[in-house]
C-alpha cells in the first residue's frame, strides 16, 4: 500500500473516532456544529458509510430540525444557522434528509441574518450558506446580491488570509458556473505556488484548490499542480503520523485507540484530496491525460474514456490482461470516431466483430497521415491487443513492463489522433 493510500486510511479512522467521542453530548450541546457539518459534506460527497457516519447522518438530521424548525438557538447562533443549512445542503445531495424544511419560511430565517451585503457580517458565513442553498437560489430574493458582495471580495487578499474560504469559495463559483471568477480564483492560488508565497500550513488547501480546478488549467500547468498536490500531501502525512506506519503493524495492532484532535476542516480537506488523488492515478505516467480526458469529454466520446479509465484502474489493480484488453477497445473506439469525424460518414461495425483495420489505415492515409505514423498506430494496435489475449500466449498475462509501454504507446497514440478532430 502506497504511503497516500495510508494515509487515507489513517485519516479516515481520524475521522470515525472524532464523531464517536462526541456522541455522548446533547444535541443542544454539541461542540462545533460547523465542523461536524464539514465532515458530514466531505464524507457524503465521497460516499464513505461506517457507523460513525450513519450516527453522524442522525444527528445532522435531528440538528436542522431544531435549529431550522424549532430555532432553538444559543449565542452561536451564526455557527449554528450556517451548520445546519450545510449539513441540509449535505444530506439532501445524498437522499438521507428525513427532515422536512419549508423554503418560504427558511427565506425568511436567513432574512433575519443579513447585514449590508452579508450574512452575519461574516464572509465565511455568508460563502457557505449561499453555497448551501445553491439549489434554491431562485426562490431566494436576497440570493444575487450577496453573491455579488463575495465576488467583490474574491480578489482581496484578505480571502487568502483565512485559507478555508478558498475552498469554500471555488466550491460556490463552481456550483454556479461563474467559470471567469473560478479561473481568476484558481490563477491567483497558482501564481502564489509559483513565488513560493504559500505557507506551509496552508499548502493542501491550495493543492485542494489547484487539483480539482486543474482541468480550467493550461495544459503546461498540470505537471506542476501534480508534484504540488503530491507534496503537500506528503507533507501533511507528517501532521498525522503517517509517514512512518508499517502496514504489518498495522494490520496487527489497527491504530492507536486514543482519538487524536487535528481541526475538522483540515481533515476533511486533506481526505477528499487523498481520495480523489489516490483514486486519479495520475501518479503513473501517463502522456498527455487530461487533454485526452478533457477532449474525449468535449466530443461526447465518453465510452472511449471509460475504456481508457478502465485500463488505469485494471493497471493499478495489477489485472495486466484487463488493462490491455480495456486499452485496445480505447484506441479502436477512439480511430473509428476520428475517422467518422474526418470521412463525414459512419464506419460499418459489426457487434462482436473488429472493424477493418485496413479501412481505418486508409482513412488517416487519406487524410494526410505519413505512412510511417500511420503504421506506428496500427502496431500500437496489435501490441496491446496481443497482450489482452492471454489464451495466445499459453494463459500467461502480460508482464507489468510489457503494460506500462503498452499504456504509454496507447494514450501517446489517442492523442495524436483526437489532435487530428
């Protein structure tokens, strides 16, 4: 196991025992409703069940009814509106709100909370509720507004100063698809890993930032949000004690039984990172990954990109012949739609049967495509189709070298051909 995949554990067994400790408090008295909630959001989104959720999922939900409904508030109540409308926001995404909300008089509740251009005379605050409430922004009369007061502040550098609204500001422009702001937001972090002007302790909320805007990115960017991303990860661990865990001790002894305190949004933070880091297997190198993801996407050629994700997944999985055989129905999916795209007109498929690779070749010949190169597509072909087909090889699958060239031929040759459309 990879030391980012343990850490993801680690932190996921963090987690579990942070919502445990608290369980024995009451409700009205539960301390940090507003982390809770960010755990909650964090642990939703990545579709994480335990025990320790599902008790967490109880409580949310016994949580927005009181201060929702019953408005049983304390003089934290500006914590305690805002957890509320975010676990609302968490839970109904998932199906698990079991709490009925009346908008008309939640309007009306928020209304209460305004000041200028604000909730709560608190950007955070005010970033967070909007982006709870995103789904109903039109029935929200105030909604516009207060937008614009958060887009006004975007660019302050009073916003870097408190690092968490980074993240909860790049989640709000993208659930309203300001992708203008959301750029300048994601460019203004970039700029700052660029002059080293990050410090240490904020390092994977702006990896936070980068990784999952990565896409809005120029292309020459990604190489370096992958080595920060990576580092900042790898950094972290040391907060957590991970860096030196021995999987044999661990499968032996589990971890430690104490729960240890680090601050919820740093955890939750650092594990949706992990997970979708860990999960990309961007660490293999791969050429060009995120313009072929990117133009597959644009083209609606979205078989050919689960074909694609497949082999990653196979390759990582250790499943040599998987991977192949998914790499080979990639690349073929991938030259019939070229083809399609410069001819104008279908290629004729059969179900269960390869295309004429011949009538393929003699497209690209067509259309300007040197033989030589013409010929390096076809033999990337056969590579990896060889490789998928274990029974011409005496049942034996194809070797972990003989797979990663095959993955770096395969998707070296998708692109030259997506760059032909």
């Amino acid at each position: 196991m990879s030391s980012l995949r343990v850490m993801e554990e680690k932190i996921r067994s963090i987690i579990d025992k942070d919502i445990q400790s608290s369980f024995g408090l009451e409700i009205e008295r539960r301390e940090d409703p507003l982390g809770n909630s960010i755990f909650l959001f964090f642990l939703t989104r990545n579709k994480i069940e335990s025990r320790a959720v599902d008790a967490l999922i109880d409580w949310t939900n016994s949580w927005i009814d009181i201060i929702l409904n019953q408005r049983k508030f304390s003089r934290f109540v500006d914590k305690e509106v805002t957890s509320a409308l975010l676990g609302f926001y968490a839970l109904k995404s998932v199906g698990r709100l079991r709490i009925e909300v009346d908008t008309d008089k939640l309007v009306g509740l928020i209304s209460e909370f305004v000041t200028d251009d604000s909730f709560f005379d608190n950007f955070t605050y005010t970033t967070l509720i909007l982006f709870s409430l995103v789904k109903q922004r039109s029935k929200i009369p105030m909604f516009n507004r207060l937008f614009e007061g958060i887009r006004r502040n975007l660019h302050k550098e009073a916003l870097f100063n408190d690092v968490k609204n980074l993240i909860f500001a790049s989640l709000l422009l993208e659930a309203i698809n300001a992708q203008d702001d959301l750029k300048r937001l994601v460019r203004a972090c970039f700029e700052k890993v660029e002059k080293n002007a990050v410090r240490f302790d904020d390092r994977v909320y702006y990896a936070w930032v980068l990784w999952y805007n990565r896409r809005i990115m120029e292309e020459r960017d990604l190489p370096k949000i992958i080595n920060f991303t990576k580092d900042a990860l790898e950094n972290t661990a040391r907060i957590f004690g991970t860096e030196e865990l021995d999987e044999s001790v661990i499968e032996m002894y589990g971890y430690d039984t104490e729960p240890e305190k680090f601050p919820k949004m740093l955890l939750g933070t650092t594990l949706d990172l992990l997970i979708s880091f860990n999960a990309s297997r961007i660490m293999l190198p791969v050429p060009n990954i995120v313009y072929i993801e990117q133009k597959l996407s644009s083209l609606g050629w979205t078989e050919a990109w689960r074909e694609l994700d497949k082999a990653l997944e196979g390759f990582e999985d250790g499943r040599m012949s998987d991977c192949c055989n998914n790499l080979r129905m990639g690349l073929i999916i991938v030259w019939i739609k070229v083809c399609e795209k410069l001819e104008g007109k279908p290629i004729p498929t059969q179900v269960g049967k390869t295309v004429d690779i011949g009538r393929l070749n003699k497209c690209l010949e067509t259309h300007g495509l040197p033989e030589d190169t013409i010929g390096m597509v076809s033999r990337t072909w056969s590579y990896v189709s060889d490789r998928a087909h274990i029974e011409k090889r005496g049942g034996q699958a194809p070797s972990e070298l003989e797979v990663r060239y095959g993955i770096q031929l395969a998707f070296a040759t998708i692109e030259h051909l997506l760059r032909l459309v």
